[in-house]
C-alpha cells in the first residue's frame, strides 16, 4: 500500500484555556487532544489509494468565557488554535487551504451554522473540512 504524509503544525494561542482538537481523514481519527497546551508537529501517514477523501479539523470544549469582550462586544481577547503549514509528503499547501477548506460553526452557540473559509485559526467550536483526491499528486497538479 502507497502512503502519503500530511503534517501541520498546531499552537494554541492561549495555553491555559482547555481549547481540543481533533484531527481525521474520513472515518479516521489520527490526532485527539482535549487540552492543547503547546505547540507541536503532528504527522500521519496515511494510504494514497485512488480515491475521494476529506480531511477534518474539529475544535472542541470552546466556551464563551475564553473570549473576553468590551462594553462595545468587540473581541478583547480570545482563546484559538492554530493550525499551519499544511502538508502532503511535503509539499505546502499554503493558498490551497484557504481557497478550498470549508470552517463550519455557529459562533458557539451564538449564531446561525455558517460556512467559512479558513485562513489557519479555529476560534469557535466547528469543523474545518478540506476535500481532496488521491493519487495526492495528480490532485495538486489539479489545484496548484
């Protein structure tokens, strides 16, 4: 079986607060942390059989009180993860990622479900979801 390595990078802005992440490719998870707290290189290999696959990125345990706001409900401080340089078997997807990746929340709770684009921080409970083919190449030539 062929394999293809995606990697990325995960930082949490605000350490002290319990921000989760999970990370899955289809009905896979490879990455679930309840309380990111430091940053670190995550990396899976996973298979490059011909096929349609979707990659998904979930924040979780987001709660109103890691967002601080002022008299006016402009945004103090918040509490985010961050996830960068996406790869596959090395290759950055920089400006891929924010033209095909869908971020689907409702503001925790505070608005109507909303899609998206998603330009690297996840700051409300929700899911990222970035589709993709396999054989990895031939989809990267397709969208680079």
């Amino acid at each position: 079986m062929d394999t293809i390595n995606f990697c990325c990078n995960i930082a949490p802005t605000t350490a002290a607060v319990p921000l989760g992440l999970e990370i899955w490719i289809d009905n896979q998870k490879l990455f679930d942390q309840a309380h990111v707290q430091e940053s670190h290189k995550f990396s899976a290999d996973i298979s490059d059989n011909d096929g349609e696959h979707e990659l998904r990125l979930v924040l979780k345990n987001k709660l109103s009180e890691h967002t601080q706001v002022d008299a006016n409900n402009n945004i103090i401080s918040d509490a985010r993860i961050s996830v960068s340089d996406i790869e596959f078997d090395g290759i950055a997807l920089n400006q891929l990622v924010p033209d095909l990746a869908e971020y689907q929340h409702n503001f925790n709770g505070t608005g109507e479900l909303s899609v998206h684009k998603f330009y690297g921080e996840l700051g409300c409970n929700g899911t990222v979801s970035l589709k993709f083919t396999t054989p990895i190449y031939l989809w990267l030539l397709e969208h680079m």
